[in-house]
C-alpha cells in the first residue's frame, strides 16, 4: 500500500511525536507542512485530545497544551493527492482555510486532475484564493524573496 497508505500513515505519527515532544513549546513559529489534507490528522483531532482530556493519568509527553492546539497553530495542510471537495471541506473546518494550500503531488498524481477539480471545488472564491495562492504567498514570504507586492502577486495567473 506504499504511498497510498503507508507513507501518510507514518507521517501522521511522526507529525504527532513532534507535537507531543514539546518542540512547539520551546520553537512556538516553527510551520510544518503536511501533504495530502493531514495525512488523515484533522479528523481526528478531537479523538486525540477528549481521550487525553478523561483519561485520569497524566500524557507521557512533554507538550504543555492540548494536541489540536499545536496542529491548528503550527501545521499547514497541502490538497497533494486528495482531490475530493467533501474532504477539502472537512479540513478547512477544522484547521480553516487559512491553512490549506493547493498542492498536486506531481509524479504520483496528475496536475490537471488537481486543477480541474480545485477549478470546480464547491467552496466561495475567498477560499479558492486562499488555497490556490494567497496562503502559499504569506506562508512562504513570497512577497520578500520575489521583491514583489501582494498585489503584483495577486495578478500573475
């Protein structure tokens, strides 16, 4: 099951151990991107953190806050892989658009099957523009390393 599963399976782990390892305690603007909406991480954010909030001992990791705190504060999502518009939607609920970036995963995923269905996701034009580029533009200080205004950004298609 490869890259289907395997890799966004281990991935996700490895998200949370860095989570869990007080790493954004100590680096709290450190941003990670994770590919495919999450590696499956936003749906069950709220699994993670009710289990730890009833459990009556204490979480053996260092971290000082609840897990989806870190994820919604410190993590980006990327569209790479996981072109379904249900999904999408899921994701910006729990993480919001203001996370999201549009993404392909070019060799392992067609380009114009990405931006076909991004073209014709059901979400407002807002949001399209977040994820398609505005995101990745602040994300990514793209204003500074292109010596580019937002605007001028905004207009190259």
């Amino acid at each position: 099951m490869g890259p289907t599963w395997a890799f966004g399976q281990e991935t996700a782990v490895h998200a949370l151990r860095l989570i869990g390892s007080g790493l954004f305690d100590e680096y709290p603007g450190l941003r990670i991107v994770l590919g495919h909406m999450g590696e499956g991480l936003p749906y069950s954010m709220w699994r993670i953190d009710n289990r730890n909030a009833w459990v009556e001992t204490t979480p053996g990791y260092p971290a000082k806050r609840a897990i989806a705190d870190y994820f919604n504060e410190n993590f980006y999502l990327t569209t790479s892989g996981n072109f379904r518009t249900q999904t999408l939607i899921d994701a910006m609920m729990e993480i919001s658009s203001d996370r999201i970036l549009f993404s392909t995963d070019w060799p392992f995923e067609n380009v114009d099957h990405a931006a076909n269905w991004f073209d014709s996701a059901s979400i407002s034009e807002r949001d399209l523009h977040k994820i398609g580029r505005q995101n990745a533009i602040e994300l990514f200080q793209l204003e500074d390393v292109l010596g580019v205004s937002s605007e001028k950004l905004s207009l190259v298609k």
